[in-house]
C-alpha cells in the first residue's frame, strides 16, 4: 500500500480549512487550502517528494475538519 502524507488541519478565523501536510522525506510542511485541494492532483515539497493526497486521505482530511468544525459548533 501507498504511504498516505502526514497531515494536520487548521481552520482559520472564517474556518476554512488548510491543510498542513508533512513531508514523508525532509520532514518540511506545505499547507494547501482545503477548497483547492484536488485529490491525487500532484502536489511537490520543496524538496521534489510528491505529497499528493489520495482520495481516500481527502475523506479522511474532510472528516476531520468536519470533527472540529462540530466542536467549535459552527455547523
Ligand atoms: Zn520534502
């Protein structure tokens, strides 16, 4: 299996959702906006290690933001 990115997730002041995803080679962290994010769209680090976000890594990112969207209760 395909090593899914490291990521977190931080929600701005308007809660839109960037992802912070962690190079699996150099450990440097790009953030992408979430609404631009297309899954599986190649995305490089800085370093040239691709960070693309797999289907299956978008859903998990959107539950996620999902979960902390509930607990600051903006849903
Ligand atoms: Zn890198």
């Amino acid at each position: 299996m395909k090593q899914q990115p490291r990521f977190d997730i931080d929600l701005d002041k308007h809660y839109n959702a960037t992802l912070v995803i962690a190079c699996s080679d150099c450990g440097r962290e790009t953030r992408l906006h979430m609404k631009t994010l297309i899954p599986d769209r190649s995305v490089h680090c800085q370093c040239g290690s691709p960070i693309a976000m797999s289907p299956g890594a978008m859903l998990q990112a959107e539950r996620r933001v999902d979960a902390i969207k509930a607990a600051y209760r903006v849903r």
